[in-house]
C-alpha cells in the first residue's frame, strides 16, 4: 500500500495564503463550555484551488473567516490539501463559500454549504469534484460531517463511509491481515462477515458498532460485486473512529480512499487497481481474412477480440507495470504486432491505442488517460475527440473537427481547434441528441477525412455521460472513428 501526503493549510490572517506542508495533525481544539463552533475543510477536488469564505447567515452577511484557501493543484501524486479547525464566532447559522482563488465574489463560488451547528461542537466540510476541472464551468460539492469525539469501548476501533462518487454504489470489506491471500483485484475470498458498510450516491453511514482493532485488507466493490478497491494493510488503531472518504482522482469506477480521523491525519490510499481498454487503430488488418481482428493481452492473458475502429471495454488490472500486446488473429496464425509495456496509475482509467499498421518495422501506439470526472451540467453530455492516427501521416497529422458544419474552436485564442497526432482534446459539453461530427484534415480544409460521422454510433449518447471519439488509421489505408462511452457507472 502507498500513501501520499496530504497538504495541510497553515493558520494565517485573514488575508493571508496557507503555506503548504507535510500533514502534523489536525487535532479536535476546545471544549463542550465553549459556545463557539470549529470548522476545518478537506479536499478531494484534485487540481482545484479556492479559498473558503464563511459568512454569518447568508453570503450577504458579514464575513467571519476567509483564511483557509485549499490547493490540489500539484500534479503527479493524489494530492488533498486540508486546513486545522478554525473556530468562528457563535452566529446560529453559517454559509460556507467556495471561491475562485483570490476572488470576494460571492456570486462566482464553485459551491456552497449550510451550517447550524450545535454549540462547541466540531465540522468537516469536504469538497469534493460535482464537474470536471476540464469543463469551462467549474462546480464543487460539499458535505457537512460532525467530527465530535466519540466513545470507544477499549480494544476497538469504530468506521464508516463518506462516498464521494455519485451514483457508484460501493460495498467495504475488512478482511484481517494474514487470513486472506487472494491476488490484488481478487474478492473470491470475503465473506458476509467482513462486510462493514454499503454506499450508494454521495452520502455517510453511521459508525459501525465497536470492532476488535487490528491491521485488515480493506477492499470495495462495485454492485456488481467487482472489487475496485484494493489495499494490502490498514492499522485501526485501540479506541480509534475512522472515516473512509471514496473520491475520484478520474476514474468513474475505481476510487482513490482517504482514511481520516478526527483527532488524527488524514492518510491517502493509493489504489493498487488500474482500468485498461484497447483501441486497435491498424486499418491494414480490414484485409486479413477470415476476420480482421486483434486479439489483444494483457500481462499475456487473452482479455478480448477487436476490430478495427472498436474499442474493448475496461479491465482492471493491479496497478503499476503492465504490458498490452496487439495480436493479428487469422484462422491458422496470430502474431504480436505492437507490445506496450509501461506504469499504469491505480485509480485512474486508461485507453491504449495501436497507431501503425501492423506490418510496420517501427509499430507506434499512444496511451491517454481517460479524465471521467462528471460535467458541471447533469443535462448535457461531454465530448472528447483524439488525433490517434499513425504518426506522420500525410492527411491526418492535424485534423479539426466540425460538429453540425461549425468547427471546434480553441478556447483560449478562439481560432479552429487543430488537434495534432497522438493528442486529445479537453472535454467539451454538448447538448444531447443525435450530432454529425466530421474530421477534416487541419491544414486543408476541403480534405474531409470522415464526413457526417452520427455521433450515437454505436452508443446513443445519454445526459451526464461522457465520450471520446478517436479518429484512427491512415491516408494509405482507411480511417475509422472509435466512439466509446468511458464514464459508464458502476
């Protein structure tokens, strides 16, 4: 099991920026006598950064603290950033705003939340990402926990579950280290007994009744019964009351878990699970007979059979080196054409495409992470379009693309977006319905490459959902598009 560190939110002013560190704590301050509330916050919305303003009543109230501003902007690691408990003056009723970094507006806040809390007592408010950070509109959730000290019966710990990720549904287990030995992934082994709580949609469930401490394998499961979530060893400490918070760092199915105690450190759990699709884009496999396919392995297993312009759907893999190998099938032969062997990120949804033919000397491939966080606007669905097209190609070494004749325009110069080979563009929100996208070739634009492609080909788009659409193949051959839902829930 790997844990990452959390960044932890100094006390300043008022006006003042935390300065960012290694997590010392976040102990539970003042006493029952004490009238005054504490409030911290915690954040899973990675590469977001916003200052938290609480306001007295309302957001046209006075307001009581604007010192906490949190950053999980770093990238590489699956950061949260967190700030102490702050006390705030006894007011009955309290907005908690989230900011754009530097701003007072409260009408721009990302998210809001509501406290009345009781007197002295304490509050976590955790963020958490309601739309992805690649849309143009930015929009956060929060959830409001009391985080008062409760009573342990000695020689237990207590637990329960802050799910993040709407709508997956997720079962935890604690299986004690050393009763169980299945392979990372594998669920063969839990029972009925080691079930501790489900989850369904963003919500918390209430401690669990007291339980001998101890180091335990915690593992979730989707619905299904899949497990998306495992790691080797926790330590629930003697008198310990735990929170596991399931977050995205981008995944829609495999969540990232933050173990977090009131009066201790919050510690992150790497998943040790990655999801792994293939995309065969070698257009000169159409003239294999009898059937054009690839077979594709992973870690030299046979995981499925694809045509070209199809995509296989996710598998779950443990996380770290895996290798994906293309194989051309006929009736009497099968040869590997392309292997791609490189670390996979637990957590985190992957899409590994073959980009030559699979004749070439040189076989080329282009890996992308597959971002599956939600859209700010649960009407619309998101469109990702990627350039995976075999490098150099005469036609399709930057294309743009028109969806309804209007071409897809930069967001920051406002000119036609042109998409180079091996790269993908941001998500972009689009209203659901039945759209004709085609792929032209960027540097003339009188080459359509794919003319009218019906974007609900093979899948009907649906609101909330997210797609990519992968224009493969070369000029020498054919081209195709990929379609592929890749945030179907768990």
């Amino acid at each position: 099991m790997q844990r990452r560190s959390f960044m932890k939110l100094m006390a300043t002013s008022a006006a003042g920026v935390g300065a960012a560190g290694v997590v010392s704590g976040c102990k539970l301050k003042g006493s029952s006598s004490n009238i005054r509330p504490y409030v911290r916050m915690v954040s899973v919305a990675t590469g977001q950064k916003f200052t938290t303003t609480i306001y007295n009543g309302s957001t046209t109230g006075s307001v009581l603290n604007n010192s906490m501003t949190l950053d999980t902007t770093s990238t590489g690691t699956p950061n949260g950033a967190f700030s102490e408990y702050q006390q705030i003056d006894w007011e009955g009723t309290y907005v908690i705003s989230l900011l754009p970094y530097g701003s007072t507006n409260a009408n721009a806040a990302y998210g809001t939340a509501t406290l009345s809390p009781a007197q002295g007592s304490h509050y976590t408010c955790y963020v958490y990402p309601a739309s992805g950070s690649t849309t143009s509109t930015t929009t956060l959730g929060t959830y409001l926990v009391n985080d008062d000290p409760q009573t342990v019966n000695s020689g237990q710990y207590i637990i329960r579950m802050l799910n993040t990720m709407a709508p997956a549904t997720y079962n935890m287990y604690l299986t004690p280290t050393g009763t169980s030995t299945t392979p990372l992934g594998n669920g063969s082994d839990l029972t009925a007994a080691q079930l501790i709580w489900s989850a369904s949609g963003v919500g918390i469930t209430n401690y669990t009744a007291g339980a001998s401490s101890g180091t335990f394998r915690l593992r979730l499961t989707d619905k299904a019964g899949n497990v998306v979530f495992d790691t080797d060893q926790i330590s629930l400490a003697n008198g310990g009351a735990y929170t596991v918070v399931t977050y995205s760092l981008g995944s829609s199915t495999l969540p990232t878990v933050m173990l977090v105690t009131p009066s201790g450190d919050p510690v992150i759990l790497t998943n040790n699970l990655t999801r792994i699709r293939a995309v065969q884009g070698s257009s000169d496999l159409t003239g294999v007979a009898p059937a054009p396919t690839s077979n594709i392995l992973i870690n030299g297993i046979t995981k499925a059979s694809a045509t070209f312009g199809s995509p296989t759907s996710y598998f779950i893999v443990p996380a770290g080196k895996v290798t994906v190998q293309f194989q051309a099938s006929t009736a009497s032969t099968s040869n590997t054409y392309l292997t791609v062997s490189q670390t996979f990120v637990g957590g985190q949804d992957y899409a590994v495409y073959s980009t030559s033919p699979s004749t070439s000397a040189n076989p080329t491939s282009l890996v992308l992470i597959d971002n599956n966080l939600p859209l700010s606007n649960g009407a619309d669905c998101g469109m990702t379009f990627v350039n995976a097209t075999t490098p150099g190609d005469a036609q399709s070494s930057s294309i743009s693309i028109t969806i309804e004749s209007a071409y897809l325009l930069d967001p920051t110069t406002g000119a036609t977006l042109a998409i180079a080979s091996g790269t993908a563009t941001a998500t972009n929100a689009e209203t659901v319905g039945d759209h004709k996208i085609s792929f032209l070739n960027a540097n003339n634009h009188g080459t359509i490459l794919i003319n009218n492609f019906d974007s609900n080909t093979p899948t009907a788009v649906v609101a909330g959902g997210l797609y990519t659409y992968a224009l493969v193949g070369n000029s020498t051959g054919t081209f195709a598009v990929a379609q592929m839902q890749t945030n179907a829930f768990n």
